[in-house]
C-alpha cells in the first residue's frame, strides 16, 4: 500500500505481487483505477471530471448511500461519494492486496450530517489479485432507531465502443425503464445502439460484459438487483463533467439494492461484487 494523488485528491494504491493494482480516493472512498495484471485499465474516468473534491468523480466505482438516484427526499445518489472516508487497513491476503476505508456519521459535514440525523459506520473493501477486483460494502446501524437505505456501486467500466458490448445474463429478468410498465427482457445478449437506462430486478445468477474479445464476469451477493445505464449521446452532451464522445468508452454495470431495507438498530447488511476476466 502506498499513498498516492488523484488529481488533486489524496489516495490510496494497493499493489499484489503480481502486479494487479487499484487506486482509491478518499474522497468518495472512490475506487478510480482497476489494472488487472497484464497492466490493462478496467475502469473509465472522464477527462472532463473534476479531481479536486469539489463534486463526485465521474467514473470509477462511486458509493451510492444511502438514497439512490432522486429516490427520495435528501442529496442525489447520496452523500457517501461526495464525503470524506478514512483508511482503516491494508494488507495482503492469499496473494491479494487489500484494503478497507471506512465512513462514519461523526465524518459528515455539519449540513450533510443534519440532513440525515441517524448513526451509521459504512466500510467498503476492496482487493485485487490477477485479472480479479472484489468489492465489499457494509453499513451497521449504530445508532438507537432504525432507517431505510438503498446502496449501489456506480461501476464505470471501459469499452473499446459502445455498439460492440454485450451484456448477458439478464434475459427473462424484469426491468424498469423510462416507459410507464415494467418490461421482461427476450434477447439472450443485451446491445447497445445509444443512450440506455434500467433497472434489472431481482438476477438469478452472474452476468458478462463482453467487449473487445475480452468477457468480464460479475458476480453479486447482498444486493438484488443492477443498473445499466450509459447516458447515449444527447444526455452526454448535456452532462459537464463528460466529454461529448466518452459516452461510446464506457458502460455502467451497477450491483444495486434499489428497494430501501429497513436496517434495525445494531444491525448490518453487507453487499459483494467480484469481478473477473475470464
């Protein structure tokens, strides 16, 4: 483990001994860089981004706690991208690198703090070996009452170009969309012409990526459900920290829980995602 700067954001780099490597801001507890082994980059971040810790990253893996999207009433995705998290350990673990940064509510700015007036530590993790990344994110209620949350890591992956990935794994899975009913996906393999929103409800299983004769296999416990989304070429256009034709270079595979859960006082909820070229 080594410290390191973002932009101008302070970091973290994890190193296994076989060279796979990942970078995490500490603002945000960002994971902004996944380089497997071979050296490869596996995640986009946009050159339009801003690095100073004056609003979310685009791109990376932001956190999204504990509101997803404008799904009620406080801050747009939440405030867990936008905070300032701490280092908690590093190490290695059976050739991996590793480490654990960790958010309390005693961390949030005074106004963020006042707008969401319940206890909580949040603890991501994430480990790299080979052409493997594993994420796990974890909430305790430490508090005395208990609220709702929904959770969701904003994978921003890398593609040679958009009308060329594939997603599989999601057919025969309900999704919801901009249209008024909720629909059952039919094809096998999940294509991509331009812009591209859903929510998929409930996998049954792992799913792929598959893009410049590469396939990324994810797999996801604890959270229910995932979003696709890449925001074609309109929305990007309208977006400020993108740049006009970035949208073709990335795809947005997100393990989600959407439906806020009802976290008890003392209790926790843990959600995992293990990613691999296979």
């Amino acid at each position: 483990m080594s410290e390191s700067i973002f932009g101008e954001l302070p970091a973290v780099t994890i190193c296994a001994a076989d060279g796979a490597q990942a970078t995490v801001t500490l603002y945000g507890g960002h994971l902004v860089s996944w380089r497997t082994s071979d050296g490869q980059e596996r995640l986009f971040c946009s050159r339009a981004s801003s690095l100073d810790g004056s609003r979310a990253i685009r791109g990376g893996v932001p956190v999204i706690f504990p509101q997803f999207g404008a799904r009620g009433t406080g801050m747009r995705h939440g405030f867990a991208r936008v905070a300032t998290w701490q280092l908690a350990s590093s190490g290695d673990a059976d050739g991996a690198a590793y480490a654990e940064f960790v958010l309390h509510h005693t961390d949030l700015p005074e106004a963020i703090a006042a707008a969401w007036p319940c206890a909580f530590t949040l603890r991501l993790r994430v480990a790299v070996k080979a052409q493997a990344l594993e994420l796990n994110l974890s909430v305790h209620n430490t508090g005395e009452q208990a609220f709702p949350f929904s959770a969701a890591l904003h994978s921003y992956f890398a593609i040679d170009q958009l009308n060329e990935a594939r997603v599989g794994g999601l057919q025969r899975v309900r999704y919801s969309d901009e249209t008024p009913q909720d629909a059952l996906q039919t094809e096998e393999l999940l294509q991509f012409a331009d812009k591209l929103d859903r929510i998929y409800y409930q996998l049954p299983g792992a799913l792929s990526l598959l893009s410049g004769g590469h396939t990324l296999r994810l797999e996801q416990q604890g959270f229910t459900d995932a979003v696709v989304w890449n925001p074609g070429a309109q929305d990007a256009a309208a977006l400020p920290d993108l740049a006009d034709d970035e949208y073709q270079h990335f795809l947005c595979i997100e393990p989600a829980l959407i439906q806020p859960d009802l976290l008890a006082a003392g209790a926790g909820w843990t959600g995992r995602q293990r990613l691999e070229f296979v």
